[in-house]
C-alpha cells in the first residue's frame, strides 16, 4: 500500500498520477484492439507514483507477484473451463442423433446450472461490497437459484424446440435467451466490482482532501465518487464498447450461442472456485482465455476430422520438381489455413503481450507523471 509511506498532498500526486496513466493505458489498449484489466492497470499506476515518491520499499511485493501468477492463471482456468463445458454440450446435445429431445432434457440443466453458478458468483463477487453472505448461504441460494431455473426452463424450451429442425444451428438457438441473461448478470458483477477498482485512487484523493490534507486511514468510497465511476463505464461503453465487442466476439474466433454461452458460464464458474481457493485472478483475462479456450477446442475436432477425411498420398510417375507443392504440403497448408482460420494467432499474440506489459507500463508512465506533477507544483 502507497498510503502507509506516504502522507497527505504526496499521496494525491501519487493517485492522480496514476489515474492518469491506468487511464491512458487503458484507452490506448481499448483503441489497439487489446482487451486488458482495468484493475491491473490501476495497480500498474499505484506502484510506479508510489516507487517515484518514495522508493522500493512502499511496494508490497508478493502482492505484485500473486498480480502476476494471474497472467497466467485467470485465462488457462478459463480456457480449461469453456473447453469442458462445450466438449460436453457436443457431446451430449450436438453430436446425438436426436438433438431435439438431447435438448429438451439437457438444456434445462445447463440453464439451472448457469443460474445457480451466477446466483452464487453475484453473491460472492459483485455484491461482496454491500453484502458478504458465508459459505452456507451462498450455496444455499445457488441450489435455490438452480432449482428455480430448472422449473422455468423445461416447459419454455420444450415450447422453443416445437417444430424445430434437428440441426446444430436451430438447436443452438435454444441457449440465446440463456446467454443474454447471462451476459446481463456478468455486466452487473464487473460493474458493481470493478467500478470500485477503477476509482480506488480517486476516492484516495478525496479522502485525503476532506481530512485536510492528511492522509486516511481506512477508505471509504463516497456514492457520488462510485456514480463518478458508473458514468465513465457507461460512457466508454457507449464510445469504444462496440469496437471491443466485435474484436473479443469475432475476431480472435468465430462465435455463435452455444460457444458463447460457454465463455460467460466459465467465466462465472472460474471466478467462484478461484475465490474460494484464494487465487488471484483477473476477470476481463479469465472471459477472453474462456474465448481462446473454444477456439482451439474448435481446432482440435477440426483437425481430428482433417485427420480422418484426409489419405495419406503419394505421387506416382509424377516429376514433383514441377509442382507447386507435394501432396503433403498441399494438405499441411491446408491445415495451417483452417488454423487460422479457427484461432487468428496475431490476435492472440497481441492480446497476452498487453497482459504482460500493462502493469510494467503504466508503473513506468505513472512514475514519470508523478515526477512531472511534483516539478510543476514546487
């Protein structure tokens, strides 16, 4: 913690700088496509105003370690767990010969499990700020929450699936109202969480002005510095949401109901066993390695049916000098086309090496900001 070195108008310089960087960061990243944590960032801006103002040593190390394990925790979890989910919806709706009646048995218990893990994560994540309910309870209204889904749910998907073609693509269908109250209640509990995160230091500042110019002790956060808050999230969702959307939803791999529902129920499944097995993990991270997860789920079964529908070839009285390609590397370009086209490497790429840089960055951009606020106020 920056504050317990720091004192009163080196603390504001110390927040405001790295308001400003998380900011530019973040903004930055949005623009270049590049869907990064919020929450690191700001963490990234504390810990560089606060080693500029006042060394090494104000940093708490191991939490900076736990920030960066997340790298790599948050999007394998999820990942792990969209691939499960969708190799078990393949499995027992999609690859049966009867997708309809598969459905109407499984889709409902899909619906109640989504229900019951999204009741439980609301409890437990985006609400922890004003209520903070024990274990029992939280599992109580979870099976609770389930066993209400699963009433409401069978009679409505049996009523969807009348008359519906037994194909992949109408079945699909059936987990569209599913996967916009799923993303619904995901919106919420990254709000009601990450707002708060957003604009810790500037509730910093404020605190630190109320109290005369002393630094405080345990930070309340006022309403209207959260309403603050709550605007801005509205406001760059309205501005840079639908580029983010179609860059996260299209362009890393192809999306459709089944898959997405997948990514927001792991990404509410991996945030609740993380927060009960004490793991740091970062959600933004966790819902776009949930993406990368069904994507080369995708190109596993993709290339397991090239595998199976493709010979082995050979040339026989052929010069294959003459030739563009042998027949093998016709059929390995080919794979690495279909590749491609499952799972766009340069997205992937792009998207982890933000990860990595963010909190380096902004430390190192907040730092210098933090300098120059100083030299401007002496």
């Amino acid at each position: 913690r920056a504050d317990a070195a720091l004192e009163g108008h080196s603390l504001v310089f110390v927040m405001l700088a790295a308001l400003l960087a998380s900011a530019l960061w973040v903004n930055l990243a949005t623009i270049l496509g590049a869907p990064v944590s919020t929450t690191h960032a700001v963490v990234g801006g504390v810990v560089g105003a606060g080693i500029a103002a006042a060394g090494f040593s104000v940093v708490v190390w191991p939490t900076i370690g736990a920030i960066a394990a997340s790298w790599v925790i948050s999007p394998a979890l999820g990942g792990i767990f969209s691939a499960l989910f969708l190799a078990a919806i393949r499995r027992t709706i999609l690859q049966r010969k009867d997708r309809i009646a598969a459905a109407r048995c499984w889709v409902p218990i899909l619906v109640a499990a989504m229900a019951g893990i999204f009741a439980a994560y609301l409890a437990t994540k985006g609400l922890r700020r004003v209520w903070s309910p024990g274990t029992g309870l939280v599992l109580m209204i979870g099976v609770v929450s389930a066993m209400l889904a699963w009433l409401a749910a069978r009679p409505w998907i049996y009523h969807r699936s009348q008359g519906m073609e037994n194909r992949n693509r109408h079945v699909s269908r059936l987990f569209r109202l599913p996967l916009i109250c799923a993303a619904a209640l995901l919106s919420f509990a990254h709000g009601a969480n990450d707002v708060a995160n957003a604009v810790g230091p500037f509730a910093a500042i404020v605190a630190v002005l109320q109290n005369g110019g002393a630094a405080a002790g345990e930070l309340e956060l006022p309403l209207w510095v959260l309403a603050i808050g709550a605007i801005g999230i509205a406001l760059g969702l309205a501005l840079f949401g639908p580029r983010m959307i179609r860059m996260v939803g299209e362009k890393i791999t192809k999306m459709n109901e089944t898959r997405a529902y997948c990514v927001a129920l792991s990404a509410a499944t991996t945030v609740l066993i993380a927060s009960a097995l004490g793991l740091p993990v970062s959600s933004t991270h966790i819902a776009v390695g949930a993406i990368f997860g069904v994507g080369f789920l995708r190109e596993f079964y993709s290339n397991q049916r090239l595998r199976s529908e493709l010979l082995p070839v050979r040339a026989i009285g052929i010069d294959t000098s003459r030739l563009n390609a042998t027949p093998e590397e016709a059929v390995a370009k080919y794979r690495r086309r279909e590749r491609r086209r499952l799972v766009r490497r340069r997205h992937v790429l792009q998207i982890v090496a933000a990860w990595v840089i963010t909190v380096p960055a902004t430390a190192v951009l907040s730092g210098l900001l933090y300098l120059l606020l100083a030299a401007l106020m002496l």
